[in-house]
C-alpha cells in the first residue's frame, strides 16, 4: 500500500469555507474517481490553518491512474477554482509503510 498526504494550509480564517466547499461539493467529486480516503483532518493546535487529507493506493501506478481520472474530470475542472484561492501553501508526500504497519498486517 502506498499513501498519499496532502497538505493546505489556508488563508487565515478560511477554514470554515473551505471544511463547507469539502462537504457540499469536494469530497463527492473526490472519493469516487480517488477511492481510498484514510482520513480528511484540520489542525487544532500549531498551525491552525492548516487541512490534512490521506489516501491509500495499492501502487504508485494506480495513484497516477486515479489522480489523472481526476483531473480529466469536468466536475473537479469547476470545483478547484473555488477552493484554490483559499490557500497559501499545498504539500503533497508518498509514504510507503513500514512492514509492521497496521495495513500491511
């Protein structure tokens, strides 16, 4: 298994809206083309601006697949500029698990 993190922090005060834009709109274009959500957080402590999101793909191959089905799509086309004003810096890490990780047991 391979996971993916991403990382946004925000614009100060533009997590409601951008938690709101996820909800109503984001998260049903994503999941479906994207597959595997581990998890969709905000940070309470630290940088408070910030969202972390984490899929899980079963190879590198898979997760170009997918990413690329999503950007070929028209609905993803019209919800990222809603979102993208938002924020100010975008991370993105592939983690590979160690061989005691919970999901490779």
């Amino acid at each position: 298994m391979l996971v993916e993190m991403r990382s946004y922090v925000l614009h100060p005060g533009k997590l409601p809206e951008f938690m709101r834009l996820m909800t109503e709109e984001g998260i049903a274009i994503e999941r479906p083309v994207l597959g595997n959500l581990l998890g969709f957080y905000s940070s309470e402590i630290g940088n408070v601006n910030k969202v972390v999101h984490l899929w899980g793909y079963a190879s590198f191959e898979e997760r170009q697949r997918r990413r690329a089905l999503l950007a070929a799509s028209p609905e993803w086309a019209a919800f990222v500029p809603k979102v993208l004003p938002l924020i100010r810096d975008m991370q993105n890490e592939l983690l590979n698990p160690a061989p005691f990780s919970p999901e490779t047991q």
